[in-house]
C-alpha cells in the first residue's frame, strides 16, 4: 500500500461527513437532552481532535517518514476524532433553537473543512518537510476547535449574539451614507448654469436638490433600523429566556427578522447612490419598512417585551410610518 493513500481516503470520508453536517437533521434522542452535558462533549471532541491534527502534522513535517501502517493509523484515528464532533452536533435538537444549532453547525463545519484543508496540503506538499502551508492549516484546525469556548451557551446567547452582528452591520452602513452624504455635495454648484443649455451637464456624480430630500427621510429610515436593532437587542438581554419552547421559538424569530434587516439597509444604501433611480430608492425603503415593522410587532408580542417596553416600540413604528410616508410624498411622481 502507498503511505500517502490512507489520507486520500480519509480526505473523502471527510468530505462525506462536511455534507452530513451542512445537510443533516438532528437526531431527537430517546434520553432527555442535557445542555451542560452536550457542551462538555463538544468541548472534548474539539480538543481530541486538535490534538490528532497536531499528530498528523507532526508525523509529515520531518523524516523519517511514517510508515503506509502508521499513516493508516493516523487517518483512523483523525477520522474517529471528526466522526465524534459530528456525533455530538447531532444530540443538539432543533428544540434548543435554531439560532443556537446553526452556531454550532457552523463551528463544527469549520473544525470538518479545516481538517480536510490540512489533509489536502499535506497530500500536496513535498514529504519530509514542513511547508508554511501546513502550518498554517495545522494552525487553522487549532483556531477552529478552540472556538468552542466561546460559542454562546443556549439560545438567547446566540441570538443576542445575531443582534449584536446585525446592528454592527447597520451601523457601519449607516456611517458609510453620512460620510457620502458630506462628501457627496454637487462639485458643480458654485458655477453658473451653462448659458446655452440652461442646466448643468452629467447629474451621474452628484445629488439634485430633489434627490437630498428624499436622501434625508432615507436616511431616517436607516437611523430607525438602527435604533430598532439597539432596543430590540437590549430587551433579549435583560428579559430573553429560553427556558421554555414558546420562549426560544420566540427567540429565534427575532433571529430571523433580524437577519434580513441588515440586507435591507443595504440594498436601500447602495439604490441611493447618484445617479439615484427614485422608484428603486422607493421599493427599497418600502421593504426595509415593511421588515422593521415585522421585528417591532413580534417584539412587543413575545416575552421579551413586558408592558414598561411597550413605548419605545411604539415611538419607532412611528418614525418608520414617519418616514416611509415623506418618502411616498416625494416619489409620488414616479408611479
């Protein structure tokens, strides 16, 4: 048998398991589900696994070279080692939430593809010696198991968590306009209109009076998002449970709307560029309102949200109202 040929099988019974994990369902077990139980598991999974990447590396990093058994072995056992990640995802039921589940699908995705990674660089690499590559793929499967400390414990953890990436995201976008907006001012607007024309040339580079109407309810409406998202994610910390089904499925709704807030305000920034097409910028604004309303009502229905909250959610349905409807007003003309 060549050396090298166990880690070519092994390379594809780990691309068989990477497809397991990314398609794969939860087993809903027969025992009772313990989390404190499921993250020690995990946790010594991680770390059996570190460890057998270690092993491998070290094993094709300087001669002399492993024996076709002793790579036999080592693939065995980093193998087991990955089965044994996957196996413990697995006991996490849908149950517990899907915001959470998907965190850890993701980690142990990451712990799978780093794994073959290292595989493929060592089938690669000149043998006997230790390319920079391989170190950094080792390295890449050390950081990969080591992020099992700090995933989030339960479902209001990871969908804190959401909330807290999704408002970076709004935040840096929003940072983005206003900058563009001071950048933004007409080059042209000291120099007279062209006496023969009547009106400046190429409007592509800059806003028209009429566009930094519209900019600025834009604006507002990307200001509530933002505001929506700091509030919503301040109650899910000081009263999100999930303790119960009703409470984690709650959770994870929040997640959800949440994750399609941050893609709105995108699209409604990049349609608001010059040369501004007013009816995009409309349609836009129209869906990021629609969505930021959707978050405000599940909000104030779920128990995140006792009755001394109720006010800010209130106040923020009516700023979007607010600017939604000037910006009705302003794009009138273009239905």
């Amino acid at each position: 048998m060549e050396v090298l040929e166990p880690l070519r099988v092994l390379r594809g019974a780990l691309r068989a398991v990477l497809a397991r994990v990314r398609e794969g369902e939860p087993g809903e077990g027969r025992e009772p589900f313990e989390l404190p139980r499921f993250w020690n598991a995990l946790g010594q999974t991680y770390k059996v696994t570190s460890q057998e990447a270690t092993k491998l590396s070290l094993a094709f990093s300087r001669p002399p070279l492993a024996s076709a058994e002793d790579c036999q072995k080592l693939s065995e056992d980093v193998q087991n080692a990955i089965l044994a990640v996957a196996a413990v995802y697995y006991w996490l039921p849908k149950g517990q939430g899907t915001t959470l589940r998907k965190m850890v699908r993701d980690a142990t995705t990451e712990v799978v593809e780093g794994m073959i990674q290292l595989t493929e660089t060592i089938l690669s690499a000149p043998l006997e010696s230790l390319s920079q590559e391989q170190l950094i793929s080792t390295g890449g499967v050390w950081e990969a198991c080591e992020q099992v400390s700090s995933l989030p414990r339960d479902n209001q953890a990871a969908v804190v968590s959401t909330l807290a990436a999704c408002l970076g995201v709004v935040k840096d976008a929003l940072e983005e306009m206003e900058h563009a907006l001071v950048e933004g001012e007409d080059p042209y607007s000291d120099i007279m209109e062209d006496e023969e024309l009547g009106f400046r040339g190429n409007r592509d580079t800059y806003w028209s009076e009429a566009d930094r109407k519209l900019l600025s309810s834009c604006m507002g409406l990307m200001k509530a998002s933002k505001a929506c998202l700091k509030k919503v994610l301040g109650v899910v910390k000081a009263y999100g449970k999930a303790d119960s089904p009703d409470q984690i499925a709650q959770l994870d709704d929040l997640a959800d709307i949440a994750n399609e807030i941050s893609p709105s305000v995108d699209e409604l920034a990049l349609s608001m560029y010059p040369p501004m097409n007013q009816l995009a910028v409309r349609l836009n604004a129209a869906k990021l309102a629609s969505v930021l309303k959707k978050i405000l009502e599940v909000t104030r229905t779920s128990h995140v949200c006792p009755p001394s909250e109720e006010g800010w959610v209130q106040f923020l349905t009516g700023a979007v109202d607010h600017n939604m409807n000037k910006i009705k007003n302003f794009t009138q003309g273009q239905l």
